[in-house]
C-alpha cells in the first residue's frame, strides 16, 4: 500500500481545483439550462475534486496519488483529514451527508430526458447543499484549502 502512495498522477492539486471550479460552473449553467440530470452528475466531481485536492494538502503534494482515483466521496472526506472538522459543524456536515448519499457516478446512467423532470428538485437541493453562502460545503471547503 505504501508503495501505491509513492506513485503520482499527472493531476495535480491546482489542476483539481480548476476543474472543481469549472465543474460548478458547469453545473450552474446546466441547472440555468434545465439539464437537471446533468447538472447533478456534473456537481459531483466537483466536490470530488475539492476533497482530492484537500487530500494533496493534507499529504503535502502537488501531485494526488493514484491511489485516491476513485469516487467514494465519504472515503475521500475521510482521506482528506476534514472530517473532523466538518464534523463539528453540523449544518454543513448534514449538507455533505445529504450530498454525498444523493450522488454518485451512476447519475452518468440516468436517462437526461426521462428522467429531467424527476431530478429538478434534488438539483435544487443540491445547489443549496453545495453553494448555500452559510451552510454550503463548497464554501467551507474552499475556505480550507485557499
């Protein structure tokens, strides 16, 4: 295991905190857009690459190992060293539970026309969860890694 640590990738932790910020633009045009669906499937990686981000912090990397390529987004929380912190907020920590519990990388299944109309109200919540100014998970990240 040690020695899958050792080994990089090719993304660093700036480059994860670009496509974080692209991601949430993008989910935000989606939702603008009605591609509810989409926009739910888009607004995870960005908080994936958040917390793969706050995993190179915490390791003291530019680079993230390889073994943190996978979506598991509690195990990422985990591995990032926030949990704990998180934690003792409990608004925001409900927020992260709410989010990571609704999405997962099978979003990339759902049908984006059947399925649109279904999936509006949770991209609401999702954009409360995520972006609310007071109790959104992209803020404390953020507010953690910057």
């Amino acid at each position: 295991m040690a020695k899958a640590l050792e080994r990089k990738t090719s993304v660093s932790a700036e480059c994860l905190l670009a496509v974080a910020e692209s991601r949430l633009a993008e989910f935000e045009l989606l939702r603008r857009e009605k591609r509810f669906v989409t926009a739910v499937y888009i607004s995870g990686y960005a908080v994936e690459a958040l917390l793969k981000c706050a995993i190179c912090k915490t390791l003291r990397t530019q680079e993230l190992p390889i073994v943190f390529h996978y979506h598991d987004l509690d195990s990422l929380l985990f591995f990032s060293g926030f949990e704990g912190d998180l934690k003792v907020v409990p608004r925001i920590y409900d927020n992260f539970t709410k989010f990571a519990t609704t999405w997962n990388p099978e979003w990339r299944y759902r049908h984006p026309v059947q399925e649109n109309l279904a999936a509006e109200q949770i991209c609401n919540d999702v954009a409360v969860w995520l972006n609310d100014s007071g109790e959104g998970v992209v803020p404390w990240l953020k507010g953690r890694l910057l």
